[in-house]
C-alpha cells in the first residue's frame, strides 16, 4: 500500500513539473502577466487617441505675431462627384507617321481615280484603247481605295473622334507646334464611368498646383495593357509647353451626380505629419489652436477640397492658413517633445 502511494505522489509531482515546463515553453501569460498586458494595451490605446484629439496649442500675442500666424473663415463649397484617372501626355509621332501615310494614300487615288475615269471614257467613246487597259485601271483605281480606306480605320481604331480625319492637317500641326496635348488617362480598376464625363481637369502628376482644363474628350476605344482600366482620350491647352510627350499626369474627371458639400483649404494650411494630414483650428480664443486630422480629397485651383462627410470640420471655424509648422513644432515643445516635425 506504502509502495503505491509513493507511486501516486511520483505521479503527481511528475504532472506539475510537465504542467509549469510545458506554459513556459509555450508562453501562456498567467493571471497576473495577463493583467500587465491589458494595462499595457489600454495604455498604448490612450497614447494612440492623443494624436487624434491633439492637445491644444496656447500662444502668447508676441509669438502669434512672430510666427506670422493668420487665421480664415472655412471657405463652404460644392463640387460635382469626380473620379481619379493616371495618364500621360502621348507622342504625336505615331499620328505624324499616319497622316504621311494616308496624304500619300490619298494622293495615289486621286491619280488612279483620274485615270479610270479618263480610260472609261476612251473605251466608251470607241477610241483606240482596249479592254486590259480598262481593268488595269480599275483595279488600280479599286486598290488605293481599299488602302485609303484601311488606313483611315486604322486612325479611327488608335484615335477614335480625338482626330478629325476631315480636318486633321490643322489638328496635327497644333499638336506638333506644341500649342495642344494630346493625353490619354485611365481609371483605376473598379471604377466605372455610367456616362462620358461632362469636363475633366489635369494635373502633372506630384503638383497639385496649376491644373489644367481640358478641352475635349473621348472615350478611347482600346483598353490599357498595364490598366486594365477604363480610358479616356483628352486635348488640352499646351500654354507654357508643360505637356511634353511622355510626361505623368492625373485628371479628375467629373459626372453627372448630386454635388457634394465640403470645404475648400488652402495649401498653406494643410500640415503633412505621421503619415496623415492636418489643420489647425482656432479654439475658443484667438491664441488657442487645436490640430486637427482631415481627410483631403480633390485638389482644387484654391487648395483642397475637403468632403463635408469625412468630418474632422464643423464649417463654423476659423483654420490657420499660414506658419502651421511653427504651431506643430510649438505643440510638440508644450507635450514635452522634441518639437520637431516628422
């Protein structure tokens, strides 16, 4: 009996020992390790809140007025609902080259037509010419047609209504002079146009400053390789030869919608930090500041466009539109930071 209760407690030892080895092993948090841990999560929550509802920035008149700070009303506005597009400013050559081919094609029927023409009325006047010469000239005649015609589809198919094959000597040489751009854009995969857009506005891709109205469009009638997308074929303006063959562009293209509601910020507001975008905002008096995130979305000739959806913006506040940074760097000195920006 003795023997096995030393059998039963080897037994049980051996268990517990297996037991405590085996949650060290695998990294099982006891009670107490469990309760750090949420405290420690809770912790880092609070932290990661404090960049969202950001500590307000007091200022004393002097560096109100050393650091240049002025203060807007928001600017309210509407805008049409548009979708972003990625392009280019395409090569006029290829459009040159068609245009020598098809003046050269046209050209060559003109010739073979006159002489069907001159040959039919020979043969049908009795006059000393014979049937072959007849045929040859048809045929002739028959082939610069087949060739003028298949060149002219073969604009239509690269082009589409962007070329005016009726009048494309003029359309060329505005092209080739450089005061019109040729510019092909595509939507993201996804997105979806129901109907042509009623105007599109260009932007050289990374400025958002100086956009650029289109003056034409239409669809493109081949799909992008690399895309996948939907595509459209813009002319625009070529005023300061900005549009050079080649050169990145994004357009936002506008469709019929219900307008949204937002706000328009200036450029100088914006404040770009830890990977996100903000503004700050005039508090309760005219030297308290809170920075505060918003989601910018459209670039717009007067700044961004900020949707009224996103939130962040009330409408009734005043925003600081100059030396945002200074502000930053001022809030970061007041939380016991580095103040400097990242």
């Amino acid at each position: 009996m003795k023997k096995f209760a030393h059998f039963l407690l080897i037994i049980v030892l051996l268990a517990s020992l297996g037991w405590v080895i085996w949650r060290g092993l695998t990294g099982q948090p006891g009670a107490k390790e469990e309760q750090e841990q949420d405290a420690a999560a809770s912790s880092a929550g609070e932290e990661s809140g404090s960049e969202e509802d950001s500590p307000e920035v007091s200022l004393t008149k002097e560096q109100i007025e050393a650091f240049h700070i002025a203060t807007a009303p928001l600017t309210p506005c509407e805008r049409v609902p548009e979708l972003r597009a990625l392009g280019q400013v395409l090569d006029p050559s290829p459009l040159v080259t068609m245009d020598s081919d098809l003046s050269a094609a046209e050209a060559s029927i003109l010739a073979s037509q006159a002489e069907f023409e001159r040959t039919q009325s020979l043969f049908s006047g009795g006059e000393l010419t014979s049937r072959k010469a007849l045929e040859t000239a048809q045929a002739s005649f028959r082939a610069d047609e087949i060739k003028v015609a298949a060149l002219r589809n073969q604009a239509r198919l690269q082009w589409g209504e962007l070329l005016p094959l009726e009048k494309r000597s003029e359309f060329i040489e505005s092209i080739v002079t450089g005061d019109k751009a040729m510019v092909r854009v595509d939507l993201m995969v996804g997105d979806a146009l129901p109907e042509k857009p009623s105007s599109a506005t260009l932007f050289l891709a990374g400025r958002e400053t100086g956009p650029i109205a289109v003056q034409a469009i239409f669809p493109a009638l081949s799909s992008d390789a690399l895309t996948q997308g939907q595509g459209y074929l813009l002319l625009a303006p070529n005023t300061g030869r900005t549009l050079v063959p080649g050169v990145a562009v994004t357009a936002q293209l506008a469709f019929g919608g219900k307008p949204r509601s937002g706000y328009v910020i200036p450029r100088s507001a914006i404040l770009r930090h830890d990977g996100r975008t903000w503004v700050f905002i005039q508090d309760e008096t005219p030297t308290e500041f809170v920075r505060t995130a918003v989601a910018i979305d459209t670039p717009d000739e007067s700044g961004w466009f900020v949707p009224a959806e996103a939130g962040g913006l009330k409408g009734d506040e005043r925003i600081v539109i100059s030396s945002p940074q200074l502000l930053l760097s001022e809030e970061m000195k007041q939380a016991g930071g580095t103040g400097e920006e990242d």
